[in-house]
C-alpha cells in the first residue's frame, strides 16, 4: 500500500507522536507499506509536493513538539475558489492524489481541516483523520490531541503568575488560547487556581467581576487571578454586530485590563498573554499515549479499508465516527456542563 500523510492548520504538541503511532502501527502490519510525507499539509497536496519516507524517520519523535512534515493553514471556504487556470484547490488536491496512486491519505487537523477531508472524501478520496487541536472543539470525539499539553502550559503560566501578584498585591489577567471555545481556559483556570475565569460561551458583567477582587481584598488575599479566553466578551459587546465587538486592534485580556485599571485605583492589574507558548513544546505524557491510540486506530481502520472515517476518544475507548458527522461542527462548552457546575461550587467565578 501506498499511504500519504499530512498535518494541516495550527501546530500542537503531539503531531509527530500520532505520525509516529500511525507509521508503527502500519509497519508492523505491513512490511511492504510505502509512507509518504506531504509537506506542509494541504498546501503539499495541492502543489503535489512529497516524499517517500524511510521508517528510521518516526524514531525518536514520540516526544518532539511541532510536525516534522511542516503544516499551514488552507481556509475551507476558499477550495473550491478557481486560480487563472480556471481550476480550482479541491480539484487539484484530487488530481495529485490519483497522480500520486495513493492507496489512502491520512489526514491530521482541526476544524477547518475535517471539513476539506470530508471534501475530499466525497470525491472519491480514501481519507483517514486524527482528531487535533489545542482548542478540544472537533466535534465526535471527547478529546483531541494537543488539548492536555496547551492546558498543562496555560497552567504553568498561571502557576508562575500566582507568585508575583501575591508578592506585590496585583490582579494579573491572564489572556490563554481560544477564540470560540473556551476548554483551554476552563481547565487550565481550575488547575491553575484562578479566581475568575472568562469564557466565550459565557458573556461576562465587569459589575459580576470587581465584588469577586474587593472580597477577596477584604479577606485578606490581596491578589486575584483571572483566565481570560482571547475570544470571551463582556455581555455589551456580545450583543454587538461581529464587526463592532473589537476595535484598534485590542486583545480581550487587554480590554479587561484597561477597565480593572481604571475601576481598582489603588491596585495594580497587569496582563500576561503566554500566545503560542501554549502550542509550543513536548507533548504530555497523556497527549503522547492519546497520539499512539490514535495512530495505532487510523492503521487499523486504513488496513479494514474502513475510509472516510475520523479516529477518536469516546469515554476509554478508541473508536471510529463517520467524517460527515463530524465537518462544519464545532464543540463548544454547554451551559448545562458538569464541569461548569463544580467550578462554581468550588467559589471560582464564570463572570455571570
């Protein structure tokens, strides 16, 4: 058989770990197999660009953050756009696949790309997927790979940030990854021990927010530590049209920041925003046993010819989703989340 693989849209921690389970896997099952990298994810495939790949190329990447095929990002909505050859970047990806002879593409992405996947299973392509993202909002699967690393480094970040604001008596707002879905910030806020945390599934009220700093001046703890998610909004700006929610350029933490100053005159609020610190590094030790399950699943379901189909985490178990159920769907936190309840029980604030 004749396999290519990709990783396409932002990097993560724990890509070359699901390259390396997927090449094992098949290897061990396949001694004839050819593995071929595609470079740069969809943008290879486009420009039909890669490479055979020798097996002693996975060893030794278990634990190496970022992709060694290289990734970038292809919107979905501009594939199906013509070029001045009148021919247009899904059609183009389907021709190189068959120029190619491939047996089966395996396909690891985000979003934007199980959508294109699901495009290019329904031209005929024999497309297998794994499930990545920092973010945790693919739809089908409880997890996806890169999720616990981000977290475990937001958490750092707020860890390290607990002890300069208790020494000076600050609040800090800390700004973390995720522009629609807030997992990052719910998580790593709880392990990290902040105080308030600010999602974009939940609108928040500044009035909800000042009583949660003053009582905890009044107690004594004068400090306070808010999550923020860089795509939450006051309950103002939510009910904006999407052109006016933000202006000049401003980040959501450095907008809350700019209100707290003025509001807490005697105190200091300071900003940390940790970026793609959160993306960057080795994968966890959960992420690269998730990554081997995952790779392990996709060989699997390429060597029962079971295609069009996205490797995934349901409860313990690693099992398989249809890619159709899965495109143009995203899994934010629902209101009714355990997890939501027990962050409120537990006295942390969700700036309601």
């Amino acid at each position: 058989m004749k396999i290519g693989m990709l990783t396409s849209g932002g990097d993560c921690q724990g890509l070359n770990a699901a390259l390396r389970g997927v090449a094992k896997a098949l290897y061990g099952a396949l001694p004839d197999v050819e593995l071929y990298g595609i470079q740069d994810g969809y943008k290879g495939l486009i420009e039909g660009s890669w490479r055979i790949m020798d097996p002693r190329e996975f060893s030794g990447i278990l634990r190496e953050g970022g992709t060694i095929l290289g990734t970038s990002r292809q919107p979905y909505k501009t594939i199906q756009d013509a070029d001045e050859n009148n021919m247009d970047k899904l059609t183009m990806m389907v021709n190189n696949y068959r120029k190619g002879a491939f047996d089966a593409l395996v396909i690891l992405g985000g979003c934007g790309t199980h959508k294109t996947a699901n495009a290019l299973c329904q031209a005929g392509v024999n497309v297998v997927t794994l499930p990545k993202t920092i973010d945790n909002d693919l739809y089908g699967t409880d997890y996806s790979f890169g999720f616990d690393s981000a977290v475990a480094k937001a958490a750092e970040v707020l860890d390290a940030v607990h002890s300069t604001a208790a020494a000076h008596g600050r609040v800090f707002v800390v700004e973390l990854m995720g522009n629609k879905a807030g997992w990052v910030t719910l998580y790593a806020g709880i392990s990290g021990g902040a105080d308030i945390i600010l999602l974009p599934e939940i609108p928040y009220s500044l009035e909800s927010i000042l009583p949660v700093i003053e009582k905890r001046n009044n107690d004594g703890k004068h400090f306070s530590i808010v999550a923020i998610a860089e795509g939450a909004l006051t309950k103002e700006e939510a009910a904006l049209p999407k052109k006016e929610r933000k202006s000049g350029g401003s980040t959501s933490g450095s907008r809350l920041v700019k209100v707290l100053d003025e509001r807490l005159e005697h105190q200091d609020v300071r900003l940390a925003i940790p970026g793609h610190f959160q993306r960057g590094g080795d994968p966890t030790p959960t992420d690269r046993v998730f990554c081997s399950r995952l790779g392990a699943k996709a060989a699997e379901l390429i060597l029962k010819k079971k295609f069009g189909r996205m490797a995934a985490l349901q409860g313990t178990s690693i099992v398989s989703v249809p890619l159709e159920t899965v495109a143009g769907k995203q899994k934010t936190i629902p209101p009714d989340c355990e997890i939501l309840a027990q962050a409120r029980s537990l006295g942390i604030s969700l700036g309601e």
